[in-house]
C-alpha cells in the first residue's frame, strides 16, 4: 500500500513531465522515423554509389507517403496528417530543371487523432473539404539535384512549384531532405504557407502553418519515353525511338578502364515474339589480340598489342536478374519477348580498353572509345544480324536510338563525344559531364589531357571543334578545321540539313585512318603533322558520313558500298568546288583505280559484295572507295547536279534515322530516272562499268 501511494505521488508530482512524454509519443506517431534525414555531409555521399541511371525514370508515390499541417498553437503544436497522398514523377537527373511532378491529397483524409477538432478545420471556414476535396502540388523544376548520391545518404535539393488549396494556387519552394534507400527514393520537404492565401481562416489563432511532404517514391520498372533534350536544333523532326541507353560510367585514364551502368529501354519492334534479346560487344573482340594473325589483321593490332574487352557483371530485366550467354562479340538474353513488349534492361559492365591500332584504344596523351557501348543488334526481314567484328571495313550494322550519359573522370582530363554535354559538375578532383546523343546510330568518346586544344566556330547555327595538340601542325590544323566547317555546310546545302548543335573532329594517336560516328570523327595524327590538301580528304570524307551511315544508315558489314562510296563522291564534289587542283587529282586517283579494278574483279572480287569478299584493305579501297565515288560522278555528268542532288535530298528525306538498302537507293534513282539506271548500277556494282544512256 505505502509502495502504491509513493508511486501516486510521484506520477502526480511529475503529471506536466508525463504529460510531455505523451505528446512525443503521439508526435512521433504521426511523423515515422523512417523520414527523419540527418544532414551530417550532404555533398560527400560515403554509402555505395547511387548511378543517374537509377534514378532516372517514372516514379509512383507509395502507401507510405503522407502529407502533415503543423500549427504551432499556443499550448503545443499540432501536427494534422492527411493519410491519403499520391503522386507520379519523371526523374531526369542530366536535366534536373526539367523535371515534372504531380501530387494531389485527399482533404478529407485529415486526421490529428481528435475527432471534434478534424471535422471542425475540414469545415467550409477552413479547409472546406466538401467543395474542394483535393489539395494538389505540380512541381515545375527541382533545384540543386546533387549530381552524386549514396545508398542511404541524406541529400538535400528544392521543389518550385504550384501549389492549389482550397482553389487558390501560389507559387512556393520545398526545401527537401532526400534519401535513396533500398530502391526506394524517401524524400521530406517542408514550406511555411500564409493561410490568407489560399482564403483559409487562421487555425488555432495561426496564419502562417508549416506543410510537411513525407514522401516514399518507387520507381517503376518499365519507363518509356524519351526525356528532354537540346542536342538536335531546331526544326529537326523529333522521331520516337524504339530503344534508349542511359549510361553511367566512370572512366580510369591511367588504368585504361571503366566501370559503368547502362539502362536500356527496349521495345520488340520485330514484327513477333522472340525467344532471345541480342546486343554487341564489340571490344570482347581484342581478348586475345594475338590470336588475330594474318596480314589483314596486322595493320589494326600493330606492334605493341595488348589485350582488351568488356566484362559483363549483371544483367537485370524489368528489375530481375537473368541468365546471359556470351559468344565472342555477341550477347544473348534468353527471354519471352512478346511483339511491341517493351522491357527495361541494365547492364552492369566493366571494360578494360585494349592497345591497338583500332577504333578503340590509346596513346599517351588520349583515348578514344569507338563501338565500346553494348547496343542492341538490328533485326530485319532476315532476321537478327550477328556479323562478327572483320579487319577490312567498318563491319556495322546498328538501328538510331537515343543514348544519355554521364561521364565521370580525372579533372584533369578533357571530353569529347556525340551529342552535346548538358552541364559538367566538379567534386573534389573529379568532373562528370552529362551527354545527350539523340536519334544517334552510336556514341563515341575521346578522353584528352591537358595537352589538347580546340579551335572552334559556329556555323549554319552547329558549333564545330577541331581537337588538337601543340605537337600538330597549326597550319594544317587550321586548314583541317576549315575543311570540316565548310563541308558541313556544302553537305547541308546538296544533301539536307544537319540535325545536330554539334560537330566534333578529334585527333587520334596511332589509328589506321579516319572513322565516323554521328556528330564526331577521328582522324589519325599523321594527317595533322604535315601541310598537305590531300590529307584533308578524309576530314571532309568522314563528314559526309554524317549523312550516309548517319542520317541514312545502311548494312556497312553486307553492302559496304552504300555509305562508303556515297561518302567519297560526296569528298571529291566538294574538293571541285572548294578546291578545285586538290579535287583534280582525286578524281585522276579515282580514274586510275578504275584500270585497277578491273584486274581484281577477274578475281570475283566486287563493288557490291560484302566485306568479308575483300582480300586486302588496299582492294577493298580502290573498289568501294575509288571505284563506289567514281559510278556516282559519271552518273551525276549524264543527268546533272542538280538532278543528282534532288535524288539525294529525297533519298536521305525518305530514309533518315532509318535503315536502306541497296534495292532503296537504286529504285530512288529509278523512280527518277528510268529502269535504265538500274542496268548502269548492276554492271558497276558486279564487276563491269557502263555509261548511262537516258
């Protein structure tokens, strides 16, 4: 009894202490510690690395989300839940300030655990939960988006927006704590709102009220559609796409390596059901560099081979992980995909880049990245095409899609590649450009040190950079940029425009030649060492590139002649108008290869056959080069410039950002020209030449 009445007077001596236990407990039960965000280090994340590629997506509000009123009244405050809140939000971390958001809460669900009180603030003086039944946010842009995050590191970002209660709408701003946690984005974002303002009586004698979002955001786990973007300029018909990678990587230039994501968003656009998914990876073709013996192999590995290629870690479909099979350049995912099914994959991968001659590799100062992202392979009326990676040529074959990256490197280092770089971001000493490359057949990257240059210029509204070293010859430099700037707008004036801001020429190191990628070229340092306007020819040759294979791609692996020699007679037309001596001599060279040909064509060796039908690089040249941009230049002097350029300018019309074949470019002729043409073709393209008689 005595121990009873001691433990009375103690509860009654400490009632107001009781009392503040209480309504923490009730404080608490209305705001879950799963939301509490501490800010201890907000821009140095220490948990593991959360990549753009997983947030980037659509996003659903869970169950879990709420939305609190906390009315700091006289006696204590009071915190009103509304228990139903949803909400849907595309993530787009390369373009944070174009971000959308949409939440709206049910009035009625208002709670603060005291009946009376709830129905009287839903009332039409206050709430008025009758005539208005929803509260809604539309988030217009999100500020200071942290370009770095960790798995369960507090974040911190703004949401601007428009906010409507009661039918009134006010711009306000969130300042929001944001944390990744386990797939799941938990966000809590707090304003203060003037009552007045949305014609709301003051509750408990208070006006101004703090809103409090606490938000759990779940990413779905298929996501169409194609997020915003400045690369392409204005007028350019946007084109939806069938297929999306959004990449992250991190680039080591003094290991020769990277780590990276890919997402890739797919749709089976193949005209039925698949048992299998097939990508390329193309570096796995350089593991075991010796093994590539032979004379058409020697000019690509060179001396002082090493190996390379790309190790595949993980890959997910729709958020699962799957069994893959890998057979040299060539990836298969065994699945079910039903026809127009769209599937979101992520490929975790690794490449250790090889020494070489080839399209990627590097020197001492620079590395080029050719054909290094797994991209999906082209699946037509013959079915999936898995040709393997050949010396002579450019054995590709790829469908445009839209690539996203962030790029993460030394600061020290320089970048350039397709598309355009959105922003670049430092953090400590690392920079991470974020690159947009859409409706592109690829992407390329060449990552420089600081012993690299550019001259640069705008024109016809595209910026072209022209990379170098102080090694160079500044001459030639000058003379290369201005052929590049110059062809570009020869090339938009005869053949259509030029979609893309940007137009890089990048300097490689020991590279056979030049290669083309859409909105980026390399040209071997030979042909920047020394004053010679033939070594301008391919700046200018890997330019028209940018409309045949770029614009206008074609099967380069089983019809090499269709860009390769479009390409060439395209170079030699602008050298006779630009330069007329230099344009002289490489139509004398083209002339001349002709008397060559006919010698390897006794040896069945073709214009028009596939690239492995070559015996050497020098035969393939003198055919599908030479010989290609020659059937093109006599034809264009039976019928006419102007007539050649209006076939043209309908052919890449017709077939941009879509694949043609041999049979589409002769009947564009045809259709113009008469069934005559067709017999010129055929007897150039199979071992012969002709003259065109309309």
């Amino acid at each position: 009894m005595n121990l009873f009445l001691k433990l009375l007077q103690l509860v009654v001596k400490n009632a107001l202490a009781l009392a503040v236990i209480i309504s923490f407990i009730i404080v608490v039960a209305f705001l879950p510690t799963a939301f509490v965000v501490h800010s201890d280090d907000t821009k140095k994340p220490s948990g593991a690395p959360v990549s753009a590629v997983q947030f980037l997506g659509h996003w659903t509000m869970t169950s879990e989300s709420a939305m609190y009123l906390k009315v700091d009244a006289p006696e204590e405050p009071i915190f009103y839940k509304f228990q139903q809140l949803d909400g849907e939000w595309d993530i787009v971390p390369r373009s944070p300030e174009k971000m959308k958001a949409a939440m709206t809460v049910a009035v009625d669900s208002l709670t603060s655990g005291n009946a009376w009180r709830d129905r009287n603030v839903k009332g039409s003086e206050y709430l008025d939960a009758a005539g208005f039944p929803e509260a809604s946010f539309q988030v217009k842009a999100v500020e200071n988006w942290p370009i770095s995050w960790g798995e369960g590191v507090p974040m911190q970002f703004r949401l601007r927006g428009t906010l409507t209660i009661k039918g009134h709408s006010q711009d306000v701003v969130f300042e929001a704590d944001g944390k990744y946690d386990k797939k799941l984005l938990r966000v809590k974002a707090e304003t203060g709102l003037n009552l007045q303002d949305f014609a709301i009586a003051p509750i408990h004698g208070q006006e101004q009220v703090k809103m409090i979002l606490q938000m759990v955001w779940d990413k779905q786990p298929s996501w169409e559609g194609n997020t915003p973007a400045d690369d392409l300029k204005d007028g350019v018909t946007k084109i939806a796409v069938n297929t999306t990678y959004q990449a992250d990587v991190t680039i080591d230039p003094e290991k020769k390596s990277l780590q990276g994501t890919v997402a890739i968003h797919t749709k089976n656009d193949t005209g039925g059901s698949q048992d299998a998914l097939y990508f390329h990876l193309y570096p796995n073709q350089f593991l075991e560099p010796r093994k590539l013996t032979g004379s058409l192999w020697e000019r690509m590995i060179g001396d002082d081979a090493k190996p390379g290629g790309i190790d595949i870690k993980q890959i997910t479909v729709d958020g699962q992980s799957v069994p893959f099979e890998i057979d040299k350049t060539i990836l298969k995912i065994p699945m079910k995909w039903q026809q127009e099914q769209s599937v979101a994959l992520q490929i975790d991968f690794g490449i250790t880049v090889p020494k070489n001659n080839s399209r990627m590799t590097y020197d001492d100062h620079s590395m080029w990245l050719g054909n290094w992202l797994p991209i999906r392979a082209v699946h037509d009326a013959e079915g999936w095409h898995r040709d393997p990676y050949g010396p002579i040529g450019d054995p590709f074959y790829s469908e445009v899609a839209n690539y996203e990256l962030n790029v993460t490197l030394p600061n020290e280092y320089q970048l350039a590649s397709s598309g355009i770089d959105q922003q670049v971001t430092e953090q400590g000493d690392m920079r991470t450009y974020a690159i947009d490359a859409h409706q592109m057949r690829d992407v390329a990257l060449v990552v420089m040190d600081g012993t690299f240059r550019q001259a640069r210029e705008e024109v016809g509204g595209v910026v072209v950079k022209t990379w170098y070293t102080h090694t160079d010859n500044l001459e030639q430099v000058q003379a290369t940029h201005e052929a590049a700037s110059k062809s570009l707008i020869y090339f938009s004036k005869h053949f259509g425009d030029y979609p893309y801001r940007e137009f890089d020429v990048v300097r490689t190191g020991g590279f056979f030649g030049g290669m083309e990628y859409p909105g980026l070229v390399f040209v071997a340092d030979r042909y920047l060492e020394q004053r010679d306007d033939l070594m301008l020819g391919v700046v200018v040759h890997e330019t028209a590139h940018q409309w045949y294979y770029g614009l206008v791609g074609s099967n380069e692996y089983a019809e090499p002649w269709i860009d390769e020699s479009l390409t060439d007679y395209a170079a030699t037309r602008w050298f006779l108008a630009e330069m007329p001596e230099t344009g002289k001599k490489r139509l004398a060279d083209q002339k001349k290869a002709l008397q060559v040909a006919v010698e390897l064509e006794e040896n069945k060796e073709t214009l028009g056959q596939p690239v492995t039908g070559f015996t050497s690089n020098s035969t393939y040249y003198k055919l599908v080069y030479q010989k290609g941009a020659l059937m093109f230049y006599e034809l264009e002097q039976k019928i006419g410039q102007e007539k050649m350029d209006r076939i043209l300018q309908k052919y890449v019309e017709q077939y941009q950002y879509k694949n043609a074949k041999a049979t589409d470019l002769i009947s564009m002729f045809e259709g113009e020209l008469g069934p005559s043409v067709r017999t010129y073709f055929e007897a150039w393209l199979n071992g012969s030449v002709a003259t065109y008689a309309p």
